[in-house]
C-alpha cells in the first residue's frame, strides 16, 4: 500500500529532528472520523495507527471542507 511507504518517510524524518519538535501539514488523500470527515477508509485507518502512536492531530471541527469537488467533499488534509 503506498500509504505504508509514505509513513515511513516521515517516521524517518520524526526520528531525525526527535526532541527538536516538528510541524507536518500532511495533503494525505485519506478519510477519517478522526479528523472529521463522515467515514473512515483504508488509508485513513493506516494513518490513524501512525498518528495514535505519538503524535497530535491539530485539525479542529469545522463545516468547512479541506477538499472539494462536484463529485462531494473531505478533510483529507491534516496539520499534525
């Protein structure tokens, strides 16, 4: 899964700045209840995992979308 690859980056780039504090704004492309959007698909369920283990979400509730189309809209994009 190419989300898995993804994460690993980042877990990389965690461990290179650890104890310096980090900043992530994540375009992620995945859903999740966990940050607000109506359903949880299977990249938001990976990268749950990933942000559960030590990090914060700082994405607050808002009916303001961070995605939008036609075709529906999603908070896929993350501050973390």
């Amino acid at each position: 899964m190419e989300i898995l690859g993804d994460i690993g980056k980042v877990e990389e780039i965690r461990e290179c700045t650890r104890g310096k504090g980090l900043i992530l704004s994540i375009d992620n492309n995945s859903r999740s209840k966990l940050w607000y959007d109506t359903h949880t698909n299977q990249r938001g369920k990976s990268l749950e995992e990933f942000i559960t283990s030590d990090l914060l979400l700082m994405n607050e509730a808002t009916e303001i979308p961070t995605f939008e189309t036609v075709r529906g809209r999603s908070w896929i994009d993350l501050t973390l």
